[in-house]
C-alpha cells in the first residue's frame, strides 16, 4: 500500500461523492464527521490500494468506551440480554470499557434523553431499538458526534446507525408461520398473534413474516392480530382469554414477543400450539410441561459478542447488518442455563 499524502483527493471525491475539505478532514484526523462517512472514505482508500485513515488507530490506543442502553423492568428477557452483553465484555480481552445503563420500557423520550447524555469520550452505544422520531434523532446525534451506534434486538433503520445486530425477525416470523402449519396439518384453523407493543420494530417484523406465510398457504387458516396487551402481565392473560371467549376456534398463538411468565398459565387447560420467542426461565418451564411448543431465539452470547465487535472493528469491514441464527428450541435442545 501507499502512504496517505501520495492519495489524490480527487480520486476518492469521485468515488465517494464527498467534498474536498470533508476527505481532508478524516485522513487528517480532524473531527466534524461521522462515522459513516469516515466509512466511505477508509473504503474508497482501499480501493485505491492505500492505507486506510488513522480512524483504526485511534480506536485502538485504548479499550474502546461503550455505553449500553437496555430495557428496563419485569420481562426477564431484557436481564438475559445485560448477561449476553456482559459475558461478551467479561471476555473481549480488554478490547472495551462498557458501561450499562437502563431505561424505562415502551418510553422512546426516556432513551432518547439518556442518549443526548452520552459521555463525551465515549466510543460506541449499544441500545435496544425504539422506532421512533425522537430515537432516530437522537442516534443521527450521535453517530454526527462521531460515536458508533450498534442497534440490538430491535432495529431503528430509519436513522444513520452504523450495525444492527440481531434476528432477521421478518424471517423468524415466517418461521414461525411454518411450525404452526406443520403442527396443525390440512386442519382449517385460526391463529393469533399477540405482542405486547407497536414501537418495537421486531415484534412488527415477526408478525408480518407470519402473516406472509400464512397467507401464502393453500390451507384455510385465519390470523386474528391481538391488541398489544402492554407492560401488565395481567393484561396479557386478560388478551388472550378474551381472544379465546370471542373466538373458539383458535388453534395457535404465535406470542411475538413480550412474554411474561404468567401468561402461560392462560394456556395451561387449552387445546392449543404456542409458540413463543426467547430462552427464559418461563419459557423454559412453559417447554417441559407442554404449555408451549416451540420457542424461537436467538443465542444472547452470538448477539453479545457481535455487538461488542461491531464497536471497534474496521469501520470497512463492519457490516451493517450481523444477523443472528435463529435458533429453534424444543425440551430437547435447549441451551443450559
């Protein structure tokens, strides 16, 4: 490779679309740009056979500053997520510095709030995903700082964030969809859907990839689509029982997300499949005494450890998208605690 001085700007403007002053600035190592413009640039310098910008070097002088932003409250999905994050940290052989933060559930303002508090040395966030308005400004904030946003679990695609780490969840729902038809055969039937709120992206994701497949079947099966049931484990119950009373026909739920332990015992004395997302204790349980037929997750350690990559790995070689592999679970199979 060549040196850095012997690149000809004009080159990397005509790949980049970038101005003169803005290349100027991150081969220099002025700030003012973002990370994914710094991306552009560090890409076009290899196509052209030279050293990347000092970016890489930076980031490297020291464990790289990350702030982790999950869920807070009573799914205990979100404390399984902190583990996966943590155990990833514990073993990332001083590559990062994380710090963990909380936040309240179902309330974009409060993580947008917490995001404009970012300590200004920090590197890197990692945050669960709220798609809204005030988060994708909020993250556009960050990444015009310079600070690397890797989004988990629930995806904010609309803003300027660098990774997504996580299940295709459109892909999870059509998987879904699948084992539900596999188990209730040529039967005619009806599944519902329940999740327990609209402003997570992947509980939309997982509900349309099971609607597509479903739809797509010659079999005659109908969806009833819930109303997200919220935070209250007892307003979940209250759905579900009232989807039952209003519809006797139904045969399957597919539980998109949110899961509460109580909510399996609405399931307990009814005739029906259930499949539910993520690896809990509850629906662990829900597994062994036959309450719930599939569980659909992801590994939170695979999610942890290509998350806390994504923080400080080649700007060029980071994707913007690392899914994880979706993982089918029966009582058979299911990971140690």
């Amino acid at each position: 490779m060549g040196k850095l001085n012997r690149t000809r700007i004009a080159d990397i403007v005509a790949r980049t679309g970038l101005s003169r002053a803005t290349i100027d600035r991150v081969i220099n190592d002025r700030g003012g740009v973002s990370l994914a413009t710094r991306k552009r640039i560090d890409i076009a310098l290899g196509e052209l056979g030279f050293a990347p910008s000092r970016l890489d070097t930076l980031l490297h002088s020291g464990p790289t500053k990350v702030e982790a932003f999950v869920v807070e409250g009573s799914n205990p999905f979100f404390h399984e997520l902190a583990k996966g994050l943590q155990f990833a940290d514990d073993r990332n052989d001083g590559k990062c510095d994380i710090t963990f933060h909380g936040f309240a559930p179902y309330t974009p303002e409060n993580l947008a709030e917490k995001l404009k508090n970012v300590q200004p040395d920090t590197k890197a966030v990692i945050l669960v995903g709220i798609d809204s308005p005030v988060v994708v400004r909020a993250i556009n904030a960050l990444e015009s700082r310079g600070v690397r946003v890797i989004v988990i679990i629930s995806d904010v695609a609309m803003s300027r964030r660098s990774t997504y780490v996580g299940l295709d969840n459109f892909a999870a729902g059509r998987t879904a969809g699948r084992l539900m038809v596999e188990m209730s055969g040529q039967t005619p039937g009806t599944f519902a859907t329940v999740v327990s709120q609209m402003q997570f992206r992947h509980l939309m994701d997982r509900r349309a990839g099971f609607e597509q497949f479903i739809s797509m079947r010659e079999e005659d099966h109908q969806i009833i689509f819930a109303e997200p049931h919220g935070t209250e484990p007892g307003n979940a119950q209250r759905t579900i029982n009232n989807l039952i009373e209003a519809h006797p026909d139904i045969t399957g739920f597919y539980l998109c997300g949110g899961v509460f332990p109580e909510i399996f015992e609405t399931f307990a004395s009814k005739d029906v499949k259930v499949i539910a997302h993520e690896v809990t204790d509850h629906t662990r349980d829900a597994l062994a005494n036959g309450t719930a037929n599939y569980i659909i997750a992801l590994n939170v350690y695979e999610m942890g450890h290509k998350a806390l990559h994504a923080t400080w790995c080649n700007l060029a070689d980071c994707p913007t998208t690392d899914p994880c592999g979706i993982n089918i679970y029966v009582p058979e199979n299911l990971p140690q605690p």
